[in-house]
C-alpha cells in the first residue's frame, strides 16, 4: 500500500467531480501536536485524485440530512452534574469553515460534515430526532399523552438535554415509553436522563427492548471489557484531539458523549421475529434481528405512520462485520438477509426510513435504494470473500484482493466508514474458517517482540533499517516503510528516533483512509510512540445499573477471568454460595488453577457456605459495602473457613485500561496488582 493506491481504499470510475468548499492551497492550521507532520506530497497528491474521482457533487444526502429541522439549542456544549463537559459540538467547527483538508481523505470529511447537523428536527409528523447530542440519534414519537423515546443516547447528560430541548420547542409531554433498540450503549446508556425510577415503579414507563437485550449488553461488556476499552480508545480517537489532523469524525456520529451510563431491565421483552403492540396510541411492529449489528437487536415498523426505524442495521455507509474495539464476529449474511425481510414486508409501504445513526431517507423508491444497496453490500462481501477464500485466498490476503462490485463503490451509502471492506473482508475468513492462512509458519508464530531482534539483526542493525525506513518514508512508500519500522520498534522499544518514524509513518496513512476507524487507530499509535501512554476520560459502563443487571453467575464467571492463575497453583477449594431472596444457588471451585462455577447446585463437602440476598451481595459488587460488614450486621452468613475467600482475593488482578499496546510507550508493568471482588474492599467494574 503507498499513497496512491490501497491506502485510499476504492478508487471510483471517473465520475463528477466537486468538493466541499474552499482550496487545498491555502494554509492549513497549525497540527496539534509539537512533533506532528503536514499532508506529504504524496498524500496530497492522493487526497486531490480522490477529489477528482468521488461523486462530490451528489448532494442528496446534504438535503436529507436538513430536511425537517425546527431549531437548534443556543448552546453547543453540554454539562455534566459534576461540572466537567460531556458533550462539545463546537470541537468540531474546524469542519464548518468550508476548507478542503489534505489531511482528511475527501470522503470521510464529506462524512463527518454531514454530522455536523445538531438540533431537533421533524421526520414527519408525530415523529421528531434529537441529533448531534452523541454519537447516535435520539427519536421522540408523540403519543396520545406522552412521549415514546427510541434509543436514549449514551450519557444521562445528552438524552436529558435533548429531552428538555423538544419539550421546550413542542410542549412539555412527559415519556410514556422508552424503545430500546439494541444492546450498545450508545442506544441506551443515558436512559437515566429521561426516565426516573419513580416513574417506573408507578408503571408510568414501559421499557420496550428484543429478546436476551441484558444478557447482551452486560456480557459483550465483561468479559474482555477492559481489552475492549483500550481498544476503543484507538478506534474512536480518544486519544487524539478534535482536529483536522486527529479526530474528526466517528462515521455514525462525531463520538461518544463523557458522562453517567446507566441500564434499565426493559418492562416487555420482544421475543418472537415479529410482534405487534400499541402504546400510548401508536401502532408499532417490532421485527427482531439477531445477529446482525448487535446481538440483540430489531427494526420497529410504525403502520399509521408509515415509518420504517431500520435501528443500526441500516445507517450512512457499511458497518462494522468485527468491530475494530472488539466483539464476536457478526453475520454478514443474516446482516443481509434481515435487510430483505424488511425490504419486502415494509419497504413498499414506507414513506419514511428512520435510523439511531445518520439521517433519514424519505420516499418509496429512496427508501427502497437504500435498503436494497445495503443488502448487496453485506451479502456480496460475505459471498465473494468466502469466493476467493474457496480458491485459495487467506486472510493475510483477502483485503488486499476483495473489492465491491463498481456499483457499490459508486454510492455514499455503501462506502467503507464505521466498516471498512479492508478489515471486514478478513471477518468473514474469521467467522468462517478462523485467524490462521494455513501456512504452518504462521500456525504458531513468535512474539513480535522475539522475532523482531531477528529481522533487525538480518537487516544489519538499526541504522540501516532506520535508513531504508527514512528512504521508504520519502518515496511515500509508508505501507513498507511500517513493516521495517515496526520490527526496529519491537526490537529497540527505547529507540525514539525509530518510534517517531514510525509515528510520521502512521500519521501519512491515517490521513489518507476513508474510514475513521482506520484513520483514528494510525493516529492514535502515532500519538503513543511520541508521547507515550496517556489516559483521557471516556464514557463508562461501570454504574451500579449494570451491577444490577449482571446476573449473579455472570458476575462469578468473569471471577475466573480476574484471577491469574498463575497465583492459584496448588489452592484447591469449593464455595458454596446461595441468594435466598432469589432462590439463586451456585458452586464456585478452584481446582488445578482454574476457576469455575456451576448454577443450581451445592457441594456435599463444601470448604465454605456464604448465605447473602442477591440484594446485599449487589452491595458488595458494586463497592458500597464490605462483606464483613454484612456479616456482622447478620445480613450474610458464612459456615466453614472464610480464609479461602482470602485465598481467593490473593489471586485477583484489578486490570489496567491504559496497558502498553505499542512497545516502549509505558512505563511499569501493563497492570496492577491489587486483590478486590468478594472481600473486604471489594469493588465492581462493568466495562465499557
């Protein structure tokens, strides 16, 4: 890959040419960062070619994404209860000016003026969208009394501002309901700003959510949570600075609003593939897809209204197939088979589609464009991947051959921003056949940081490869430029020189992909080999919500995970653990370095019983609480020897969120170690 080729993704057919305003010629502002470097001329010459090949004249998508807008707020910037700012529009009026930046691939800025719309705006009557509050859409549909909220944004901040701003513009109503879409927080975090718990008890609120929506949300967020929160740091631009040299976009939304994220069990769960309901006076059809975006996850069809809310499964370009921040692969194919259902039973009828990303797409031939282009875009990359892979493509290669039919490329909405075809095309080979390209070398390979010294070695040191490096780097040869790099960099981790060629190296690639997920993880390593490891406040799910609804075993399970076995090596013991309040029983056993746990059982021979309310252990989980406290208090009871909960804490491990991803840009070890979880001091973090 160089400048002029497969780092600018897929060059389209000579088509009209246009932009967005204004001249590359004239100065561009001041990089953010003391060591950081301009467009080359390589990268210039690449962004100008994309200018003269994309369809920037098309603007249809301008005109929709204005279309019904009331009003915007006389703020852009949005507090938290704590003082600090959650959410700041004005971060991004770099793009506003009118200027074309070489340091953006003309696509993506494209992209990220679009979501530069930020107001309330009418869908059609009755139907009404909060957006640039968050990275995703927040709809109000007016019922006969009161509002029913689809998809309350991320934070508790953003979706009770958006909520004050409609009522001031449309007469206060208070929210009847609240349609959960799917299992991402973007969808459902800030559901604490527009519903109260009083209102809930009285059953003056229905939460609407699909089938597993809890199970879905805690687990995708437990597990690996701490992993995933790193890797969304890259993959979002955390780290770098709003800025026409850093984050400029996240392609379904500016980014992730900062503040409380909080989850609430939904009143009605949508279990079958379509159920139809009436709430507050509004007729809706839920069609639930599985699978596809989320793993819980569905469509709502409003019949009276003739709107169709395609949730995530259809928004302003191709999606994530292996989401770059880390979740199981999806299926491309359900992806697009779900889209057709859809297509067939309410594209005909639809006068309006609605998404929680993007904008909307009104009459029946655009509606059905849309939704037919997005169908072809996941089914043609999961058939034709899985094509060349039949004939021999690995996935070492497969990004490097794949490529959407001219068809595709020709259409915004099928561009590659949230989801490039780069990395989606090696998803498919993951989901079907896994990470090894059958060549025994790669089967079990070495380290990079083993290896490296190797190649380095054979290269004849350091100089020479800093110098073919600096060569490679000169002629805009930067995808090579990073294989040598890259070894240098793993071989030496104290070698700045190299780290910060590297990062120029980065930096020239970033600049050049259309998709910010791309763009935003080049940048933000090249961030980290210059300044090192430096945490920034993000968003997250750690709130006694998500204590609450993670299921006592679920919550036993990810024990296993916290602990290092390394530490357990000869322990061996069974707890017993039951929740009286919720008939709950459990078997926790440590055997052979292993953690494992085991519902609706007790062991004969237990080495210790612990009795506590589902509702007091919470209390410990969440870090409210000691559960020697509990005990003392006679609100849990203990038989047999506590010292193996003892035992137990020694082997836990709190993870780092800021662990070392490139090497030598960290100091001490990737994590700490501090015993928590089931003792004395114990606390509870949810993930992302």
């Amino acid at each position: 890959m160089n400048g002029s080729s497969r780092v600018s993704t897929f060059v389209l057919g000579a088509l009209v040419a246009g932009g967005l305003g204004g001249t590359s010629a004239a100065q561009e502002p001041k990089h953010y960062h003391s060591n950081g470097k301009m467009p080359s001329q390589f990268t210039i010459e690449a962004q100008q070619q994309q200018r003269r090949v994309l369809p920037l004249a098309d603007k249809q998508d301008f005109e929709e994404a204005k279309r019904g807008f009331i009003a915007a707020p006389p703020y852009r910037k949005i507090m938290n209860d704590k003082g600090g700012v959650a959410w700041n529009m004005d971060n991004w009026d770099f793009l506003l000016g009118g200027k074309d930046f070489d340091s953006i691939h003309p696509s993506l800025q494209r992209q990220a003026l679009l979501n530069m719309e930020y107001g309330l705006f009418e869908v059609v009557p009755g139907i009404y969208q909060v957006r640039g509050f968050d990275l995703a859409n927040i709809s109000f549909i007016r019922g006969n009394t009161g509002w029913i909220v689809i998809d309350p944004l991320t934070v508790k901040e953003t979706s009770r501002a958006a909520l004050k701003f409609i009522n001031e513009k449309l007469g206060e109503r208070p929210v009847v309901a609240v349609i959960v879409s799917h299992s991402h927080a973007d969808h459902f975090g800030g559901i604490r700003g527009v519903v109260d718990d009083a209102a809930l008890a009285a059953g003056k609120v229905q939460i609407i959510a699909p089938k597993g929506f809890i199970a879905e949300s805690i687990a995708e967020n437990l597990y690996a949570g701490n992993a995933m929160t790193r890797r969304k740091s890259y993959t979002y631009g955390d780290l770098v600075p709003p800025s026409p040299y850093g984050q400029v976009d996240a392609s379904i939304g500016k980014a992730a609003a900062s503040g409380e994220v909080g989850i609430l069990p939904p009143t009605k769960s949508i279990d079958q593939p379509f159920e139809e309901m009436t709430i507050d006076g509004v007729r809706m059809v839920f069609q639930n897809t599985p699978g596809t975006e989320a793993p819980a996850e569905m469509n709502t069809w409003f019949p009276d209204l003739k709107a169709f809310w395609a949730a995530e499964n259809i928004v302003g370009g191709l999606h994530n197939v292996l989401t770059l921040r880390g979740a199981p692969v999806r299926d491309a194919l359900a992806w697009s088979q779900y889209i057709n259902v859809a297509l067939y039973r309410f594209g005909d009828q639809a006068d309006v589609m609605f998404a929680s990303h993007s904008w909307p797409r009104w009459g029946k031939q655009r509606i059905a464009e849309v939704m037919r282009g997005q169908r072809d875009m996941y089914a043609h990359l999961n058939n034709q991947v899985l094509h060349l892979a039949n004939t021999g493509v690995t996935i070492s290669q497969v990004h490097n051959v794949y490529e959407p039919p001219k068809g595709l490329q020709e259409q915004w909405y099928a561009r590659g921003y949230h989801g490039s075809y780069l990395h989606n095309s090696r998803a498919v080979i993951q989901r079907y056949l896994g990470f090894w390209d059958l060549n025994p070398a790669t089967l079990v390979p070495l380290s990079p940081e083993d290896s490296a010294p190797l190649y380095v070695e054979m290269m004849g040191g350091a100089e020479k490869v800093m110098a073919k490096g600096r060569d490679l780097y000169n002629q805009g040869r930067y995808h090579l430029a990073t294989e040598v790099l890259n070894k240098l960099v793993y071989a030496e981790p104290r070698n700045q020189e190299a780290k910060n060629l590297l990062a120029d190296t980065y930096e020239q690639m970033g600049y050049q992909f259309e998709s910010p997920s791309l763009r935003n993880s080049f940048l933000s390593g090249a961030k980290e080999l210059r300044d090192g490891v430096v945490a920034v406040t993000a968003a997250k799910a750690g709130s006694p919500d998500f204590v609450r609804g993670t299921s006592t075993e679920l919550f036993l399970n990810y024990l296993g995970i916290q602990m290092d076995s390394r530490k357990a090596e000869g322990m061996k013991f069974k707890i017993n653990i039951s929740t009286p309040d919720n008939g709950e029983k459990f078997v926790v056993e440590l055997s052979n370095a292993t953690l494992t746990t085991i519902a609706g059982y007790q062991a004969s021979d237990a080495d210790l019983t612990l009795t506590i309310d589902r509702g007091e252990l919470e209390d410990v989980m969440i870090g409210a609480a000691k559960l020697a406290d509990k005990v003392a208090a006679g609100k849990a009871k203990m038989e047999g020897n506590p010292q193996v909960l003892t035992q137990l804490a020694s082997t836990m491990t709190t993870f780092d969120n800021w662990f070392e991803v490139l090497p030598g840009t960290k100091k001490g070890s990737a994590m700490s170690q501090k015993p928590e979880l089931l003792q004395d001091d114990a606390t509870y973090y949810a993930g992302p």
